[in-house]
C-alpha cells in the first residue's frame, strides 16, 4: 500500500534539527520510501492528511533521557 502523509512538520530527529513545512513523507508497505515537496507526490499514493500535526518519521521513543554522551548507561542494581 502506498501512502502519503501530507498537511504537516516534519522532525527528523537530526542534531540541529529545523522543522520542515510543504513536505509529505511517502511510504511503501509501511515502510518510508522517500520525503517529497506536497507538490510532488506520485500518482498511486493514498493521500493522509495530519491536518497541521507533527511527523518524526523513523523515531520511536521521543522521551529519552541519555547521559551526557548521548549513550545510555546501565542502571545500578
């Protein structure tokens, strides 16, 4: 299935980090295949509008604390 998810801002988690606007990210069977201007999405894809939310394509835990190295550190026992 081919989706586009469109009408957002993108975060995509990099160090310096700078909300994209007017982009729609594209997947494939679930899986993100490519981010395109809203202007450029392909024929075939299923349009999703996240009607102004936000998109952190690839991220799944957003509430992590890291040491200061940015690598997680055991927890003593």
């Amino acid at each position: 299935m081919k989706r586009a998810f469109t009408n957002c801002t993108i975060l995509d988690g990099t160090e310096h980090m700078t909300p994209k606007s007017g982009m729609s990210v594209l997947t494939e069977d679930g899986i993100i295949s490519d981010i395109v201007p809203d202007s450029e999405i392909p024929s075939g894809f299923e349009i999703i509008d996240l009607e102004k939310r936000y998109l952190l394509p690839g991220l799944i835990n957003l509430h992590v604390h890291l040491a200061g190295s940015g690598k997680p550190k055991k927890k003593p026992l």
